[in-house]
C-alpha cells in the first residue's frame, strides 16, 4: 500500500476529491439499483453493485496508468486519436439506435466483450486536447482566419456534426468548451464571433433540415422541443413526469435525508442510478448531504484552476481547462436539471451515477490533468535541488 501512494504524483486534493466521490457512489447506486432489479425480475441488486465497482478499479486503473504519461505527449497522441474517433462516431451513427422512436446513436458494441461504449464522451476528451494543441502552436504568431480553418475548425465542426443528432447536450459543452479554450488561447475576437454566428446557423439549418425530412433523425428535435417547452411551461405536469418525481424525492429529504437505502421515489423514477442520481441522493442524505457533493465538486475546480495557474507551459494550462473543467460543469448541469433549474439533458453526475463511458472518461480526464500537477511537482524538486548547492557540496565533502 505504501508502495502505491508513493507512486500516485500529482495534486493530492484532486486525488482525495476524485477516492471520496467514488467512495460515495456505492451508497446510492447500491440503493437505486434496486428499481433496475425489479424491472429486469430477478431482485439482484448484488450485480449491479459488482458492475458499478468493476467500472470504478477500471477507472481508477486508467487514472493511475494515464497521470503517468508525461502530458506533452497528449499532443501527438490527440492527432493519432482524432481520425479514430470520427471513424468510431461514423460506425456509432451508421447503427441507427432508436430509443422509443428516438434517434439514440450514441453507443457502439464492442466486440467479443459485450460492452457498450459510449463515443461521443471520448470525442470530448480529444478534441479539446488536439484543440489545447493548436492553439499552443499559434500563441506567439499572427493568424488568420483562412489559414485556421482547416487544421482548427474543421476538425471541430466534423466531430460536433457526428455527434449532435444523437446528443445535444454533449455537442452543447464540447462547443461552449471549444470556445472557452479559443478564448484563454488568445484566438483573434473578431474570428470567434464569425464561429459563433457559423455554429448559430448550422444548428438552424439541422433543426430546418430534421423537421423537413423526420425520417433522418427520427425525432430527435421533437425530443428537445419537448424537453425546452416542459421546462419553460410550468403549469405542464405530465410531460415532464421525471422532474416532478425528482422534486418530490427532493422535498421528502429535508435537511438530514431519510437514511442510505430509504428512498421511496427511486421506485418511480427512471433513470434513478444514472441521471437522476442527485435527487435520490438528497432524498436519502438530505440538504447536508446535497451541499457536501456540491462542496467536492467545487473543491475539484478551486484545484483545477491552482493546476492551470502554476502549470510552466501554455499547452498544459489549456489542458488542464479543455479536460478538466466539463467534468464539474456536468456536475453542475446534472444537478441543476433535477432541482428544475435546467431542462432535461441526460447528463451522468461524473464518478457518481452507474455507467462505464462515464467514469472512464472522466478518470482519463483526471488523469491528465494529475500528469500536468505531476510535472510541476518534478519541476520544484527540481528547482530545489538546484537552489541548495550546499547540501550537494556537505556530500562532496
């Protein structure tokens, strides 16, 4: 055990932030699980219990393996991962899902294992990096906006355009992330309102093109209308069923909550393990328990932002932000949906809610923003040993 901590580099906060949110989520993916066991008929919440750890040491495998990596070797690997990704989210799309007559392709199979993966999350992860990439090559020259379309936005709007009819929502952040890094990067403002007003009119001419031809998108806009128009009218209760059972569970948790394992409302509401996790959570430990998760996921940005800020190089600060940041804004998005604070999104809580994509993806995050803390920590050692040459000469001696 010592052995391995000795091992484990990096910012320890982000370490213990990332233990204790794991930790945490047996408690309720345990107890929400029972609403799955019910549903598939056995009554075996055991395995899903194994199914969420396994996911986790996975994880936590790829976290470790990944902060080990020395970070500026992400730059060659995003280009190597970048054509992999469109051709996985081309293989993703091509599978047509549905889901209730909804366009669903977001998860591919992988072969010979059985498990399904979901791509665009992975799309996410790269293509902020090849974007932290970039903009480290052009930070002391002057571009324009001709010559930065090709290795820059083409890229991004290729991915953005995979993934959109099957998931809004992720397409939304990568994008809002793209342009945020662009932003620190030192992109020409001028450029950036050009790309705003582009992603404006893509996104209309894709809504135009999904209502004219439904057979290409099977409902996938009509899903969103509803979710913006069940948000927006308030006096509407039937078509948001998922937000008024998680505000009852929220309101039947108080300030203490029920107890770990006592929800009632994880019987009624679907998606109880996964998106709507925060509300079984607040029914179960209450506000303090609702304010404490909240508190761990805006320890982990306070530590996000102390890493980019002391990170030496320009390419590390804009990992750091590209990879790091969507972690707590999904956080943030998942919570806010189940206090009605945001329409329905199908967002995971990261390291929290059951589901392998997530998790992984998020330790893989994790783990490159650990190899940047890790390398500024070599870097002050390093510095020390140079600012005591009387400890070098005593030896010599």
């Amino acid at each position: 055990m010592k052995s391995i901590f000795r091992n484990i580099k990096g910012d320890k906060a982000i370490w213990a932030v990332a233990g204790l949110l794991a930790l945490f989520s047996f408690l309720p993916v345990y107890s929400a699980s029972s609403n799955l066991a019910y549903l598939y008929g056995d009554g075996n919440t055991l395995k899903f219990l194994l199914k969420h750890f396994a996911h986790l040491l996975l994880g936590f495998a790829i976290l470790y393996g990944v902060h080990k990596i020395p970070y500026n070797y992400f730059k060659g690997l995003s280009i190597i991962a970048l054509p992999i990704v469109v051709i996985l989210l081309i293989v993703t799309m091509a599978q047509g899902t549905t889901i209730d007559g909804a366009n669903a392709s977001r998860w591919i199979r992988i072969p010979f294992v059985g498990v399904t993966f979901q791509t665009s999350t992975l799309a996410g992860v790269v293509l902020l990096t090849y974007v932290a990439r970039y903009l480290t090559r052009i930070k002391d020259r002057e571009v324009t906006f001709k010559e930065t379309l090709l290795p820059l936005w083409a890229p991004v709007f290729l991915v953005l355009a995979l993934i959109l009819p099957a998931n809004f929502s992720t397409t939304a952040i990568i994008f809002a992330m793209v342009v945020l890094l662009v932003f620190i990067g030192g992109y020409p403002l001028r450029y950036l309102g050009v790309i705003l007003g582009v992603g404006l009119v893509v996104l209309t001419l894709f809504i135009l093109t999904a209502k004219a031809f439904p057979g290409v998108f099977p409902n996938r806009v009509d899903t969103w209308m509803n979710r913006i128009e069940n948000f927006t009218d308030k006096e509407d209760t039937e078509g948001d069923y998922q937000i008024e059972i998680a505000k009852i569970a929220i309101a039947s948790g108080g300030v203490t909550g029920l107890g770990p394992g006592k929800s009632v409302q994880k019987n009624f509401l679907p998606q109880s393990s996964s998106d709507f996790i925060y509300a079984i959570i607040v029914e179960e430990f209450g506000l303090a328990g609702a304010f404490g998760l909240m508190f761990l996921y805006l320890l982990l940005l306070f530590r996000l932002v102390v890493v980019a800020h002391k990170s030496s190089s320009m390419f590390g600060k804009l990992l750091v932000i590209g990879v790091g940041l969507p972690i707590v804004f999904q956080a943030l998005i998942n919570m806010a949906v189940a206090v009605e604070l945001f329409p329905v999104t199908g967002q995971t809580l990261p390291l929290i809610s059951s589901g392998g994509t997530s998790i992984w993806m998020t330790c893989l995050a994790l783990g490159m923003v650990l190899s940047v803390a890790a390398k500024r920590e070599i870097q002050k050692k390093e510095m020390e040993e140079v600012e005591n040459p009387l400890d070098i000469l005593s030896e010599a001696l």
